[in-house]
C-alpha cells in the first residue's frame, strides 16, 4: 500500500512539472522519452513480486498467487509504458 502510494505522487507530480514542458519548443523538437512511469510501476511489480515469494516462502499459498498474479498484470502495464 505503501508503495502505491509512493509511485502515485512520484508519477503526480513528474505530471504537474512536465505541464508547460513543451510550451517553448518548435514542431521539429521533440520531448525525450519519459522514464518515469517504467520506473515507479518497475519497483511496485518488484515490491509486489517479492512479496508474493516471501509469502510463498512462508506457506501461504493463495494469498502468494494472487500477489504473483498481480505482479504479472504490473509487469504487464510497466511495458505498456514502456518508450
């Protein structure tokens, strides 16, 4: 939970500083790609997938496959972003 809500104010306020990024620049220049959001959804399918284990690895087993199944869907959509 903790971690979500990390990520979410990271990637909020990346958002609020790129708002007038591209005010000043020409059609031909073009932004750098944003690493941001691979990043931040990187380290929470990271933190989810090693929680999965370490549950797991303790012996509950259902509650460490919903987590590697979530992991899987967090994975997913950090290459979703990917640039």
């Amino acid at each position: 939970m903790a971690a979500t809500f990390l990520v979410v104010i990271v990637l909020s306020v990346r958002a609020l500083g790129r708002m007038d990024a591209g005010a000043g620049q020409g059609a031909n220049s073009s932004l750098p790609p944003d690493w941001g959001p691979v990043v931040g959804f990187g380290v929470l399918a990271l933190v989810v997938g090693l929680t999965a284990v370490v549950l797991l690895w303790v012996g509950h087993r259902v509650i460490g496959a919903v987590q590697l199944a979530l992991c899987a869907v967090l994975v997913a959509h950090t290459l979703g972003f990917w640039p």
